[in-house]
C-alpha cells in the first residue's frame, strides 16, 4: 500500500451561513472549535445541512490519494451507529481500506459542523466524539508496516491514549509525514510538535501561520533557516503566495493559481496534501509534487467540500 492516513474520524455536516451566525454564536471565523454534544446539536438545530461526508483532515486526504489511482487505507475511531456506519460506507465508496472494527461504545461517533460564510470562509465546530478516543490498540500494526507512508494529523494528537497510538504507528514505520492542522493544535501542543517535526517526522505540513507560531517567529526567512537546520521536508501553504517545499538546501517554491471561482476552501490544505503525497510516493520531483498539490487544492476551492467527485 503506497499510505496508510491515521486521524480523527469524524462525519463532515456541511451547512451555509449568514456572517451574523458566527458572531451570534460567538464563533471566530476560519477557526476550528472543539464542542460538546449539546452544544453541536444546538448549533445544527437552526440549520439546513447541505452535504454528509466521511471526512476528518487525514481522511480528506486519504480520499484525494485513493481518486489519484493510489492503494491507500485509514485507520479512525468510530462507534457501531448510524453515523459509524455512514462513515465507513463513504470511505469504501472511495476505494479507500478502512482498518478498524466498530464496536458499540460509549461515547457517539464524532461530527463536524462545517460553516461556510458567502466569503467561501470555512468555520467549524467539531464534537470529536469517540475519535479522540484512539488508543495504541487500535492501531493495526501490519498494515502500518506494509505502508510506504504514514499520514498523520495534528488534530489527533493530545496526551494520553492517542499519543500512544502515535507513537506506536511512528515505531512501526518506514516513512511518517504529519500536518500541523490547525494554529490552535500548534499553540496548544507546541513543544510536542516542535520535538516531532525535529525528531520523528520525515514530513511536514502547515500554512504559513502555523510554522512560524511552531518556531515563535514572525520573519518567514527563519523558517527556511530552522528547516535547513533539522534536515526534514516542510512543505508549507502560504495562501496567495502560493506553497514552498524545503528539503535541506533545496528550496522549490510553486505560485498559487490565479483567477479560480472560490465557493468553500473546506479541504483546501487536505488536497493539496493529497497532491503532495501522491507526487512523493510516486517518486515525482519536489516541483512536480509541488505542483500536484497546488493543483488538487484549486480544484477543491471550486466546489463546495472536500471531496473533487
């Protein structure tokens, strides 16, 4: 299998909002806010949902890969409910090996509210739900090592059990890449991701925001200075300025496509990780990966959600 994705399991809901929906519910918009159930179903109770994804970050990802003719899987916490079975039905319908076994548990499968404001701006609020819940058990070790590549996400990563299954799926492969997800992942676990872009991972994504909170800058030149200084591959999204990939002493840069129709920049970093990935396992240049990425993440912004078909 050219990569196996590990992350948060979550039914993407998708719904249109007004701006004044964001401020009502004090919501700060192209941000991600973990939510308890109550308040998710509160939120989705004044709303008319327009699609029902199996998503999650890396799942998004996973998917972009498998539409590019590759043999990928996922492993991801669901329970044995409406939603569970839902989600491993849309993973299949993707051609996508789903390795894990649902069982009834205690706490629901996750959810994510996906709010999109007319400025195609995405706002979400996740109820992880039993998503955040994965543990070292649930990681299936052969198909781990029969893998070229490990993908994994910051979201998913918090002390205790899931940390454990990182370091579990981390142990048992050949090659890792992560994405640094989210500027409050970053804020919030900084020296633990520090300590993985350092020292476990082979790959790293982030937008621009993200790296330069990682290594506490606000001059992107250090972040070319602190890539070439640890040896690892960053690839960094960087919005109108397109996307730069550091690999040691090279540094390959790919501008962004100009005049694109944007309806909803859901999945935006997930694709162009897809296009990325699919690049490097195939042994394309770090140009042409570049390139793959910046094109699935164009296609992407065009539609609404983070599915291309």
């Amino acid at each position: 299998m050219k990569v196996i994705g590990i992350g948060n399991a979550i039914v993407d809901v998708i719904c249109k909002v007004e701006e004044n929906f964001l401020t009502n519910n004090k919501l700060t918009k192209s941000t991600m806010k973990l939510v308890d159930e109550s308040e998710f179903k509160k939120l989705l109770s004044n709303l008319r949902i327009e699609e029902t994804v199996s998503g999650g970050s890396v799942a998004n990802s996973i998917v972009g890969l498998s539409q590019l003719g590759n043999k990928v899987g996922f492993i991801g916490k669901v329970s044995d409910d409406e939603l569970g079975a839902k989600y491993e039905v849309g993973l299949k319908k993707e051609k996508v090996k789903y390795f894990y076994s649902k069982k009834k548990e205690a706490i629901p499968t996750g959810t994510c509210l996906i709010l999109i404001t007319p400025d195609s701006e995405r706002t979400m609020c996740t109820f992880l739900g039993t998503a955040g819940k994965i543990n070292e058990n649930d990681i299936d070790v052969n198909s781990v090592k029969n893998s070229d590549l490990v993908f994994l996400e910051g979201y998913l990563w918090d002390e205790g059990e899931p940390k454990k299954a990182f370091e579990k799926a981390i142990e048992n492969s050949d090659q890792v890449a992560m994405s640094l997800s989210d500027l409050f992942c970053v804020e919030r676990h900084k020296p633990h991701f520090l300590n993985l872009v350092k020292n476990k991972l082979h790959i790293a994504f982030a937008n621009e925001q993200e790296i330069m909170s990682l290594i506490d800058t606000r001059d992107f030149n250090n972040v070319i200075e602190f890539s070439k200084k640890i040896k690892k591959l960053l690839v960094i999204t960087r919005g109108e300025k397109g996307a730069i990939a550091i690999k040691g002493d090279e540094i390959v840069e790919c501008k962004a496509q100009k005049n694109l129709k944007i309806k909803d920049l859901t999945g935006a970093g997930d694709l162009f990780a897809a296009g990325f990935l699919h690049g490097h396992v195939n042994n394309l240049s770090l140009k042409e990966s570049l390139n793959k990425g910046t094109e699935m993440s164009s296609k992407i912004i065009q539609k609404i959600g983070a599915r291309l078909n």
